[in-house]
C-alpha cells in the first residue's frame, strides 16, 4: 500500500462547477500538507500548504485538512478552463525528523470545459 | 518561471548509457532535491543536497548518483540505463534543508528516453 493514494481520473467538470480533489494517506507522522498543479510538459508548482488539521483559503481554492481521518482535500470554487491540470498532494513529516522529503500523490488529472 | 533551470530538457539514449542531468537551483538556495516522475509511480522523492552535503535519500538505485558543486549547481548521474529508467527527471530548490517546511520550487525537468 502506497503511503499516499490519490485518485488519478480524470475528472471533468464544467466551467463554474466546484471541484473536489482528495488524498488518503497512512503515515500519522504527516504534519504539512501541500497541493501542487502541474500543467503538461511543466513542473509542479505549489498552490497551498497546510500545517496540521484545519482549513485554508486562498482566493478561490479552499485546502482542507483531516488528520483523524487521514484524508486531505482541494476544493476549486468557480472552475476555469484554465484550471486543467493535474493536482498532486504531498505530504511531509513533522520537524523531528529533520529533512524535506515529500511524499507525493500519484496525481489527479482535471480537465474543466468551456 | 521558477528560476530553478534543468538541462537539457530531452534525451534519448540507449540501454547500458550512462547520462549526466544538470539543475541550478534559484539564486540564494542552498538545498537541491532531484525527484523522478513516471506514469506508474508518480512523483518519487530521490535525494536531497544542502549546500553541497547529502543531507537525504529516498528511492535512488545505486546506479544513480547525485552531488551538489560549490556553486550550489547539481548534478545526477545516471549509469548502466535501463528502459524502466524513462521517466521526467524533476529537480527543485529551496531556502534551506532545515526541519521546519521550506517550499520547493520546481525546474521544468528532462525527460529521459532509454531506447
């Protein structure tokens, strides 16, 4: 079993729909949570990052985080075309352990139609 | 742009090659991370530099190798090739290698072909 599981899709909505991206994961020792969008041929680029539970709001992006249930999400409020691309979680363990490994999502692919 | 660059951005080269990647991080970062995407795994954590020492491992087969030059660029090299080792080669910098969290920024990665 992969520490992270994500959902590969991929997921169409149209534009204006609310999307709903999750991760699971098994490590309890994870304690900052990351979303990153990678477009196609591109790195990945940070959009949100959570410390511990709770939630975050960044404009139209929303990060949500569960630690008792082990199960993070992304929402998109108003989705555009330009949202489509693939969301990757990841997830790194609290400063004890003293490195920067992330462990990452397989990724969702999102497509959103004009 | 993240301002962390990688060349060259495609190679094609044939089982039992031996490649060299190359990355500069950002100016003023000091930690390299080199990590390798593929359809079926994902995005997989390799190894990490800080200032020039390895300060992580993750999944890295001992046929590939890594360093970190005084001018903060890096290096992975990758020997005895092997088809399954075509994959998107991603490496990332940040700030520090600290503990506490420091973002990574993403080069736009080399995308390996093993013929």
């Amino acid at each position: 079993q992969k520490e992270v599981e994500q959902d590969p899709g991929p997921l169409s909505v149209p534009e204006g729909a609310i999307v709903s991206l999750n991760c699971t994961y098994s490590n309890s020792a994870f304690q900052y949570f990351m979303w990153y969008r990678q477009y196609s041929r591109k790195g990945p680029e940070l959009l949100m990052y959570t410390y511990s539970s709770g939630n975050k709001e960044d404009g139209r992006f929303t990060a949500q985080v569960d630690k008792s249930s082990k199960y993070i999400s992304l929402f998109i409020r108003d989705s555009q075309p330009s949202d489509s691309a693939t969301y990757l979680c990841a997830m790194k363990e609290s400063e004890n352990t003293g490195f920067q490994k992330l462990v990452f999502g397989t990724g969702t692919r999102l497509l959103v139609s004009p | 742009d993240s301002g962390v660059t990688q060349t060259p951005k495609h190679l094609i080269t044939a089982t039992g090659q031996r490649v060299t990647l190359r990355c500069s991080p950002r100016s003023g970062d000091l930690s390299v991370y080199w990590y390798q995407q593929s359809l079926d795994q994902g995005l997989q954590f390799l190894i990490q530099y800080y200032n020039g020492e390895e300060r992580a491992k993750g999944n890295i087969l001992e046929r590939f190798s890594a360093q970190q030059f005084p001018d903060l660029h890096s290096e992975l090299n990758l020997s005895s090739l092997e088809l399954g080792d075509s994959a998107l080669y991603f490496c990332a910098s940040s700030i520090s290698g600290g503990a506490s969290y420091n973002e990574q920024f993403f080069g736009p990665g080399t995308r390996l072909t093993v013929l």
